[in-house]
C-alpha cells in the first residue's frame, strides 16, 4: 500500500510538470511586456533587446494586418536550451499551445548600421536576432489559419516576414551578393522540392543553406511584391484551408499540395521563382570540379617524375599539390558532411 501510494504521489508529480504551461517556467527570470518574456540567468540584457525588438515586430505587423497576436517570448543559454526546445540548439524556435518563440541567447553575423543610426539604442545588430520576426512568421501563419502544408513553404513566407520588417527597420541591411552566389558554387546537394522535408532533413549544418535559399526567393519577392503579397499569402491559404476541412471534401495527398505550392508561387511572380527553382535542381557540377582537382594532381605527379626540375620548381610543385589535395578533401568533406 506504502509503494502504491509512492508511485500514485510520483504519477501526479509527473503529470503535473508535463502539463506546465512552459516546462519548468519558474526556474526562469521574467520581464513583463506586451510579449511577456522568460530568460535564463545571464541572458537578462539579450532578453530585453530581443523583446523590444518582437514587441515592435508584433506591433509593425498588426497594424499591416489589422489583427491582434499574444504570444511568448524564451531567451535561452545552450544549458537550459534542452528543457525547452526540440531543435538543435542555437536553431530559433516556434512552439504552439501556447504560442511561444525560443530564441538563443548569441550574437551571430553582426550588422553595422549607418553611421549614427541605432535600432533600440544599438548602433550594431545581428542577424540571428531577427530571426525571432521568422518565427513570428509561423505564428502569423497559424493563427491567420494559412498554414502552408509543405514545411519548405511555411519557411518561405516566414522569411517573407523577416524580409519585410528588415525592409523597414534598417532599409540598408542587404547580403552581399557573392552570399548567395556561394551556395551556387559549393557542393551542396539540395533537395529538390518535390524531396524536400524540411522537418526530416533539418540539423544546424543545414539550417543556414536552406534558409539563404528561401530568404533569397523572399527578398526577391519582396522587391517586386512588397506587403501585399502577405495579404494576398494569407487569403490565398485561408481560403484552401477551409475548403480542404470540409469533410465532404477528399483531402489533397503530399504530391497534390507539392503541386498546388509550387504552382501558386509560380502563378505569382513566374520569372522570380522559376529562376530560383532551378537552382534547387540536383547538379553535377561539384563532380566535374571534384574530378578536375583529381587530374590536376595526377597531372602534377606526373610532371614532377618525368621531368627533371630545379629544386625550387620541385618544392613549390609540391606545395601546390598539397594545397589542391587539402582543396579536395575539403570539397569531398563539405559534399559528405553537409548533405542538404
């Protein structure tokens, strides 16, 4: 009876920590606020920054949208990042019931602004920070009930929202353009659309790659489109989500709404997306440089047998040698490590 009772005291106990609104919330600090904030010891300044910095997003997007969002806000260290969060850390998350986005107290790719310009009292920002306005994009996107269903999508239109707040917070923010050019150049083995499953494939090797992608389809979206494409996104989904809910009405399977995404983005700005889309094609293009790396040492062996050299020729043959065999290892490591 003793032990029943024990194991009857430890199942509450259990159910009610699993049943906590946030996990182990009152092992956080707190800030009050429009988004309330949570953050770990250590984290108090990065919270107050990145919740000025929601708070004006949520604010900038409910006056575009005409709507109202409550959600939450957790700034997190790598220790406690494991209670909270299902992603890798530092990858930034949205997580629903209730609405929260956890976000990674670090400071990653700085941003100078304009000499004499600040943005909340800072005169350098970083990017990874205004990846909290994407995750408010997923939860722009749920609550508006517009939930794209392929995952590349949603990660899209998230990005839409970072590009468009961006846009307007500091209108001179652009990557270079070599950025995007690197991941045309690089062997990194995409996924086609119609293989892509962004949750399945993500992990922190990856994340960046895919999101330069679709942050790319976004900005170049946006220049043309600007905020009425969110409006029009939003209807858009609205309207194929209540008609797919009807129960009298089959619902599409993966390939049907892969063709119903891809031919809704292609409808809207064609030239745009179909540019873009190509390059998320397999290529072989990292086998023929992997291939021509291979015969340029082999050539250089070659050489440096069959002819009789000055030693100094000899020494800076060798050195290029093993600075194209470190290239190649380096093109085989990224090819086999990062598999995106």
């Amino acid at each position: 009876m003793k032990y029943l009772l024990s194991l009857f005291l430890w199942i509450i106990i259990i159910t009610k920590i699993w049943s906590q609104e946030i996990p182990y919330i009152e092992h956080l600090s707190h800030r009050e606020g429009k988004i309330e904030t949570y953050y770990t010891k250590g984290s108090e300044s990065k919270a107050e920054y990145l919740q000025m910095l929601l708070e004006d997003a949520m604010l900038f997007y409910e006056n575009k949208l005409k709507d109202t969002f409550d959600l939450k806000l957790l700034v997190l260290n790598k220790e406690a990042w494991k209670y909270y969060a299902n992603a890798p850390y530092p990858l930034c998350e949205f997580r629903r019931d209730p609405a929260r986005i956890i976000l990674p107290d670090v400071n990653i790719y700085k941003i100078r602004l304009q000499s004499g310009k600040t943005l909340f009292g800072r005169s350098k920002v970083y990017f990874w920070d205004f990846i909290a306005v994407h995750e408010l994009g997923h939860y722009i996107s749920i609550k508006s009930n517009a939930r794209s269903h392929p995952l590349w999508l949603s990660e899209f239109f998230a990005d839409y929202i970072q590009v468009g707040y961006m846009a307007e917070r500091i209108p001179e923010f652009s990557f270079p353009k070599w950025w995007f050019c690197l991941w045309k150049v690089l062997p990194f083995k995409y996924k086609t659309l119609e293989d892509l499953r962004f949750d399945k494939y993500i992990n922190p090797a990856n994340y960046s790659f895919y999101q330069a992608k679709f942050y790319e389809l976004a900005s170049g979206i946006f220049e043309k489109r600007n905020y009425l494409f969110i409006h029009d996104h939003i209807n858009y989904f609205q309207k194929l989500n209540e008609y797919y809910s009807n129960a009298e009405v089959k619902k599409p399977g993966r390939e049907e709404i892969l063709d119903i995404s891809i031919s809704y983005l292609k409808n809207t700005e064609p030239d745009i997306f179909n540019s873009w889309y190509n390059t998320m094609r397999k290529s072989i293009h990292y086998y023929l440089i992997a291939m021509g790396l291979i015969i340029l040492v082999i050539l250089m062996k070659i050489i440096n047998k069959l002819c009789t050299l000055p030693k100094y020729i000899a020494i800076a043959s060798k050195v290029v040698m093993w600075m194209l065999l470190v290239c190649l290892l380096f093109w085989i490591a990224l090819f086999f490590l990062v598999r995106i």
